[in-house]
C-alpha cells in the first residue's frame, strides 16, 4: 500500500508542529523545510484545521499548531482521516468476474487491517522521539 501525497504531507506538518509545540508554524517555512508545494501545504494544513487536528490564527503573527497534545494524536487515524481510500485493489472498477469469490480481496482487506493496526500503536509524539535529529535535518 501506498500513501498519498495529501496523507504524506500530513504526518509531516504534524511532526513538524510537535517539533517546536509552544511555537506558531507556517505554511510556508513547513513547504520550505520539507521541500514541497506551498499550495500542496496549504490545503493539507486546510483540511487537517477542518478534522480538529490543527488550530489556524489568521492575520499578521499568525500560524498554525496542534489542537492537541502530539500524544494524543494517533496516527493510525489520522491516515483513516485523509486517505480518499484504503482499498488496495478496486475490483469493481474492473467488473472482475472473479469479485464475488475472489479470496485475495480479503487477503488483501486483511493485510490493510494489519497495517493499519501497526500505525494505531504511534502517536506523533512517538514519531518525533528523536526531535534534536529532527530538527537538524529539517533547520
């Protein structure tokens, strides 16, 4: 399986954020750190304020943090939160003849499960453990 973009740059601006807690992130100093799109970012940190994850202050001095302690943020949800999908084939697209008996649907279904029961045992906290090389590599 693998991940989207949207959910990529998610887990980043999360790790990103629990790196410096009591300080206001932005948009653009997170696209520059992490070399990517700043409209990309935006409308990742866009959707990520909308599920509860972020808090957003407008106007000069504002920013973005976390709405939540880094502990409290399990990851396992939040890529159920910002995959479009977690289905690793799409046997319906196809009109598999084979769909309606097919054992590696739920081969599949349960390897997903599997992964997915992996990512409920991190919090962003856990991922950022090893903040000061963290912080190193991304200024």
């Amino acid at each position: 399986m693998q991940l989207t973009k949207h959910t990529d740059i998610s887990l980043r601006v999360l790790m990103t954020l629990a790196l410096e807690p009591e300080e206001l992130g932005t948009i653009t100093d997170i696209a520059a750190r992490h070399n990517m799109s700043r409209n990309h970012v935006m409308k990742v940190v866009h959707h990520l304020v909308g599920l509860g994850y972020l808090n957003s202050v407008r106007g000069r001095g504002g920013g973005i943090s976390l709405a939540m302690p880094a502990s409290e943020i399990n990851v396992g949800e939040v890529v159920r939160a910002t995959e479009a999908t977690l289905d690793v084939v799409d046997c319906d697209a196809y009109q598999c003849p084979l769909a309606r008996k097919c054992i590696l649907k739920d081969a599949l279904n349960e390897a997903t499960d599997a992964f997915l029961a992996v990512l409920d045992g991190y919090t962003v906290s856990d991922l950022t453990r090893n903040r000061i090389q963290l912080r190193r590599l991304i200024g």
